[in-house]
C-alpha cells in the first residue's frame, strides 16, 4: 500500500512539474496556466473560482463521471454524474 502510494505522489507531482515548466517556457503575455500534459492529463493553476469548483464537482448537466479539475492536476469526479452511474449499475 505504501508502495503505491508513494508511486502515485511521485506520478502527480511529476505531471505538476512538467506542466509548471510547460507554462514557465511560454512567453509571460501567452501564458495560461491551464491545459493538459502531453494532450491526456489536464491541469488548472489559476485562482480556484466557484464556477469553475461547481462545473468540476458538481455539475448534473455534464454527463461525465470525470472533469477537469478546478485546480491542480488530474480529474475531479462530478458527484451527479457518478450517482447517476451507481444507479444504473445497480438496477442493473
């Protein structure tokens, strides 16, 4: 258990540090602070908003289990969506 925990910090702070460094290397004026690392993880740096914390966890009119987190790196899991998902899986 240990073990993967330690590999899945070091895999998330990796991803953090590629996508930092993606951001660093753009000009300051292009610079956006959001997008994805290698076009498959997304990631968000900017200022946490409430919309942008609703649209990722909380958002029923989004079909989809995982978002794009608010901020940070990886995916957020959309609370409606997956209820949505246990429910059907579980009428079967």
């Amino acid at each position: 258990m240990a073990k993967s925990r330690t590999m899945a910090t070091t895999a998330i702070v990796t991803l953090a540090g590629v996508a930092l460094a993606k951001e660093l290397r753009t000009p300051p004026e292009r610079r956006r602070w959001h997008g994805s690392v290698a076009g498959l993880v997304p990631y968000d740096f900017r200022r946490p908003t409430v919309a942008r914390f609703r649209k990722a966890w909380w958002n029923p009119s989004d079909e989809r289990v995982l978002t794009e987190r608010d901020w940070g790196v990886g995916w957020a899991v959309n609370l409606p969506s997956l209820a949505r998902f246990v429910r059907a899986v579980v009428a079967g």
